[in-house]
C-alpha cells in the first residue's frame, strides 16, 4: 500500500522519532500532528520537517493512515474520540506503538471499520535525534488485523526496522521482558555506580571501567547464551564470597541487600544451568532466601 499521508496523535519522543523517519526515508511528506497544545504539534512538526500541526483530533483531515503515540493510558480514549469523527474511515489503517498494549485497545476503531495492529520499536527513544540516527534494524515487534499488519511491516521495513509478528496475547509479557532488558539494567547500574562511589571512585574513573564490563557482559550472553556467559562467585557456587557481599552491604547501610538478595537467587538457578552441582545451587539458594527472612 502506496501512504501519502499519515495523521499522528501524540507526537512525543517516539511520535517524532518514526515522523521524522516515515517523512525523511519513507517519503511520506504529509504529517499531520495533533498534540495535546497546538504550541507542542508545532514543536514536533519542526523536529520531523514537514506536514502540519493541528489543534485537535476533530481537525484531523481523512488519512489512510493513522499513527497513535500517546501515553499507554491516553490510546484507548484516543481511538474512542477518533471513532466518534467521521474522518475515520472503513478502510483506514490505524496502529499504536505501545510496548505493552495489544490492539485490542484499539477496537472501538476497529468497529468502525478501520483495520487495527500494535507495533513495538525495541529501543529507547530518550532523545530522538539519537533514536532517528540508530533506527535501522531496529527489531520491531507488531500484531493485529491481517491488512494493518501487512501495511505496518511494509511501512517499518522502508524506514530500516526488523519486524517480526508476536501473539496479541504476548504482549505483556514480551514487555516485560523488555522492561529487564532495558529499564532494569539502567537501574542496576545506577545501584553500581553508588556502590563504586561508596569505594571513594571517581565518575570519570568507574564509568570508564563500567562500559566495557557491562559490555562484555551483554556480548557474551549474545554470542554464547546467559548460562554460559554468567560469571562471578554464584557461578562458582562460592557461598562465603555471596555471603561478605550481603554482610557488607548491610554494613553500608542494607539498602541494597534485598536487590542482590534477589539476583542471586535467580542468578543460581542461572548456574545451576550452567552446570553447578545441584546440591551446591541448593544450599546458596537456602543460605540466600535464609538471609531475606533475617
């Protein structure tokens, strides 16, 4: 399908990041925008380059496509308002890109007649810039009606994405992977970085060293698998080691014990695939649970 138009709802971070893309490399040049201020569809206009801002949904002109970015919270009374406005059309393509939302929020659309699909880009679009300059190969997951998901994946993989089609049922927990993958990491290394700044080590100094750990880390468990690439004292089942970690930690004041606790729990189920004698896994995992009850 040949899209000379898309009307996009809720241009934010990510609504800028694919404008820019669909306009920029998918030559589509006719980008309406309607943020919750006009002053806001402007701004978002100016980063894609091209197309229009609009006051409201009720201004939005017909369009085959239809982009909806706003908050999870925001989509399902968006595609509810969009049905009520006869701009919506039988036929339309209408899709959003929440992570955790299928399409099935998107069904008062659907009656109207519009076909419906979810699509996911799994990056991080916390500066879109950056997002734009990285988006190609961009793993994308996408479901929904039969036409929408053919219209969506062709439109993707024009602007440089991987697509590949996940169950409507999948995708929370697909989500919260992600959310490991991504938000949990972040955090992780923020509890780090504390902790080397508990060491008395600089910032210049830790977030160097930092980089290419964690990288290694994530290269490994790419190339040979998480069980394989686990390393440390829980994979050598050195439950001494494990516990001065958790001793120390709560020595600096605990508020890191129940996190590592809960790692290296996990963690042990981790090196027990890897090949740690069972009764070894099971006497770290009785020593660290023992600790979450002290």
């Amino acid at each position: 399908m040949d899209f000379r138009a898309i009307n996009i709802i809720g241009c934010g971070r990510l609504g800028k990041s694919i404008g820019k893309l669909v306009s920029s490399v998918a030559g589509i040049s006719d980008v309406r925008v309607c943020n919750s201020t006009f002053e806001s569809s402007e701004r978002a206009v100016s980063f894609i380059g091209s197309g229009a801002p609009v006051c409201s949904i009720a201004e939005l002109p017909p369009s085959s496509l239809w982009m909806i970015a706003s908050p999870d919270p925001a989509i399902q009374g968006v595609a509810q308002e969009l049905a009520r406005h006869s701009s919506l059309r039988e036929g339309d393509v209408l899709f959003h890109c929440s992570g955790a939302l299928s399409s099935q929020v998107l069904e008062a659309a659907r009656e109207r007649g519009a076909d419906v699909a979810s699509v996911h880009p799994i990056r991080s679009f916390a500066e879109p810039s950056l997002a734009v300059d990285q988006f190609r190969d961009t793993y994308c997951a996408l479901e929904g009606d039969s036409k929408a998901v053919s219209c969506v994946q062709s439109l993707f993989e024009r602007i440089g994405a991987r697509v590949f089609q996940v169950d409507t049922e999948a995708k929370v927990v697909l989500h919260v992977g992600h959310v490991f993958s991504s938000n949990y990491i972040v955090t992780i290394l923020e509890c780090a970085e504390r902790l080397y700044a508990g060491a008395g080590i600089s910032p210049e100094v830790y977030r160097a060293f930092m980089a290419p750990l964690v990288q290694s880390a994530v290269d490994n468990s790419r190339v040979l698998g998480t069980a394989r690439a686990l390393t440390g004292p829980i994979s050598r089942g050195d439950e001494e080691m494990v516990s001065r970690h958790i001793e120390e930690l709560r020595s600096k004041g605990g508020d890191f014990v129940d996190v590592y606790v809960s790692l290296a729990i996990q963690a042990s189920y981790l090196a027990g695939k890897q090949g740690l004698d069972a009764t070894v896994v099971h006497k770290l995992i009785e020593m660290l649970q023992g600790m979450v009850r002290s």
